[in-house]
C-alpha cells in the first residue's frame, strides 16, 4: 500500500499583504491611469483609459512596454512617427512617467474607505500588515507617506523596483512574507484589485481576495460610482467580479471594507484543511 504525506498550514492568518492603487488608496485606481494616457500624448499617440488600464497591476516599465507593443496602440505610434516602436521609445515614455506619476501621487492618496477601521482591527488580532504594488520605490515611498498621514502604519513595503521580476509573479509576496517571518505562505491573504496581483499571491501559495469596486476593474473615483444608479452599479460590480474571480480569487469583495467577514470565511476553511 502506498501513502503520501502531505504538510498543511491550518493555523490563523498571520498576515495580510495588500496592493496599494485601488486597494489601500487611490478608490478607482486613478493616478496611473491617467497618467499613462498623458505620457502617450506626448507621444502623438491618443489612448483611452480602458487601454491605459489593461496591463494594470504590472511594473510601470513592463506596463508602458504592454501597451505600446499592443498592436492597436503600435499602429497608432507608427501612424505618428513613420515606424514601429522599440525599446528605446518604452525607455522614453517610461522617462516622461515617472516624474508625472510622482508628482500627482498625493492627489490620490486618500484611503480607500474603510482601509483604516481594517486594518486597526486586523492589529487587534494580531495580523501582520503588509503592501506591495507595481509602483517603484520612490513611487511607493509616496504612498506610504500619505498613508502615515492618514493614520495608516504597515509593518513592510515592497516596490516593483526591489525584486527582479514582478507581479505576476510571486517574488514581491514572498519577500514580504520572509521579511514578516510568517509561519507559512498559508498564512498570508494577498487583497489586490488587479488580475495580475490576484496571479501573484496565487504564484506564492497564498489566499487571495480580490477588491473588486474600489479598484482598477471598475476604475471610477469614489463620488463617480456612488452617483451611480443601483442597476449599472450592479452591472459594473457583476463585470468586475466575473474577471477576478476567473483569475482565481479564493473570494471577491467589493472594497477592504468587507475584509474581515472575508478573512474570517478563509480562517475558517483552513482549519477545515484546506489549501490556498
């Protein structure tokens, strides 16, 4: 007879390690939205917040690229300047990007309604709290700063520009998960707007639950989507959820603001056995 010896984490959720655009701050995912459009027509080169939005979630440089090497977006850049883009030109626009991000940073680092009430309860329960974002360093050093104005600590942050290759790959949940020194990848819920931050935790052996109102997949600031009436507000959500759902989110929640329930549904079924 043959048996298999499998290890399984059925502990508590020791930490949770957050996105930052359109999870913690920035309701919409705003700031580098717009700014991608902006950076393009400098370029001569128009494109539409929905384009602007695809690659969400990326490393800014590995999203200017993405967008450029779209080919709608290509035929656009060569109908402009008489040839095909290269890497040269992704070196160029990611140049003009980062200054323009950086300076409209703080315009859009408000917290995302109910982040703070969140995560002073998951204090209380003693769960670590981490970030990490397709944003660089400076970038995030931004963010982080206007969170701690707003009341919000985190215990590690991790930027695109600290790990050889980003989302979606999982080398930025892992080193918040070593710097946290956690019992288990089990351990860590990774709550992010983006399907390519969703992938990430999933890459690590993380829980995951995918924030999908506040985020990037609906992509309207606050006052924008509460004037919404109800039905295209159900029709927007419905959209949302069916895409990060289909990337593999163990749950789906509108906003951070529903995360404990969330939390409390996972730590539950981990005791069950269950693996992320």
């Amino acid at each position: 007879m043959s048996w298999r010896w499998q290890r399984r984490w059925t502990g508590r959720i020791e930490a949770v390690i957050f996105d930052v655009a359109g999870t913690l701050v920035d309701f919409g995912s705003c700031a580098p939205a717009g700014v991608f459009v902006e950076v393009f027509a400098a370029e001569g080169v128009a494109i539409s917040l929905a384009e602007a939005r695809g690659p969400m979630g990326a490393e800014k440089r590995a999203h200017v690229r993405e967008l450029l090497f779209t080919p709608a977006i290509a035929g656009r850049f060569a109908a402009a300047h008489g040839r095909a883009p290269t890497e040269a030109d992704v070196d160029r626009i990611y140049a003009a990007f980062v200054p323009a991000q950086l300076a409209c940073l703080p315009r859009y680092a408000e917290l995302v309604p109910g982040a703070l009430e969140t995560c002073r309860a998951l204090r209380a329960k003693g769960v670590k709290l981490a970030a990490n974002t397709g944003y660089s360093r400076d970038m995030l050093e931004v963010c982080l700063a206007e969170a701690r104005r707003q009341g919000l600590e985190l215990d590690d942050a991790v930027a695109a520009s600290d790990v050889p290759k980003a989302r979606p790959r999982p080398a930025m949940c892992l080193l918040n998960a070593a710097r946290l020194a956690v019992s288990d990848v089990a351990a860590c819920l990774k709550v992010d707007d983006t399907v390519p931050g969703i992938e990430e935790g999933l890459a690590a052996g993380m829980w995951t639950v995918a924030v999908a109102v506040s985020g990037n997949e609906v992509g309207l600031p606050l006052a924008e989507w509460r004037a919404l009436p109800g039905s295209e507000q159900a029709r927007l959500r419905a959209r949302a959820v069916e895409r990060l759902a289909r990337a593999g989110a163990h749950l789906v929640i509108d906003s951070v603001a529903e995360l404990l329930p969330a939390l409390a549904e996972i730590e539950a079924r981990l005791s069950r056995g269950e693996r992320p």
